[in-house]
C-alpha cells in the first residue's frame, strides 16, 4: 500500500470513528449502521481504485 494511500485511509478513519462515536452518544444507532457501511464502501472504493480489482 502506497504511503499517500494509507494517509487517505487513516483520514477516512478518523472521519468516521468521530462520526460515528457522535451517533453513538447521541443514540442514533440507525445513524450508526449507514456509517460503518458508508465507510466501508469508501475504503474499498479507495483501496480498489476507479476500475477495481
């Protein structure tokens, strides 16, 4: 994995660990589920590249 790569990685990650800690504060655990998948939909997007494997 190149380096520009796992520093977009671990900005995705620490977008969503803030979101998603926020909806879990706040309860909104429908909030919660459409962000871990939202976010794992974008990692792969990101680790696969426009055209994928």
């Amino acid at each position: 994995m190149s380096a520009p790569m796992a520093d977009e990685l671990q900005e995705l990650n620490d977008l969503y660990t803030w979101e998603v800690n926020a909806a879990i504060e706040s309860g909104e655990e429908s909030l919660i589920e459409a962000l871990s998948e939202e976010y794992t939909d974008r990692a792969l997007r990101l680790i696969t590249g426009p055209r994928g494997f």
